[in-house]
C-alpha cells in the first residue's frame, strides 16, 4: 500500500480564503490535464487570515506534483 502525501499552498491576509479556494481549482485542472491520479483537494482555515489550499495524492506522484506546482510544504498523510 502507497503512503499518501499531501502537498499545501499557505495563503495569508483578508482574501486568503477566497485565493486558496480558486488555487484548489487549478489543481484539480492539473491533475486532470496531466491525468494523473489524486485523493482530496480542498481547503483548511487555521484562522481568518491565514488558509491552506492542499492536495493529497500516492507517494508514486508526488515527484510531479511537486515539481511543477512547487508547494510551500508537505506532509505524510
């Protein structure tokens, strides 16, 4: 079984929230033209001001994910 991993985008400041919904949207666009494969794409709010835009997909693609998206971090799981 592949480990999942999820790769974010932090976005700050009064329109974070609406900046990270529409960054979900170009991921999935992505994932979608390059047909590769992903678990979840969506959003967490640590507080007004500061939002996360992620996406979850198989250890195998995350070398393509990473290196044409160029996330801010990421996490196991």
């Amino acid at each position: 079984m592949s480990r999942k991993i999820k790769l974010l985008w932090d976005f700050r400041g009064p329109d974070a929230k609406e900046t990270a919904k529409h960054h979900t949207v170009h991921l999935k666009e992505f994932a979608i033209l390059e047909s590769l494969n992903f678990h979840k794409i969506d959003v967490q709010e640590k507080n007004p001001m500061l939002v996360t835009a992620f996406i979850t997909v198989d250890e195998k693609d995350m070398k393509i994910y990473r290196d044409a998206l160029k996330p801010h971090r990421g996490e196991i799981g």
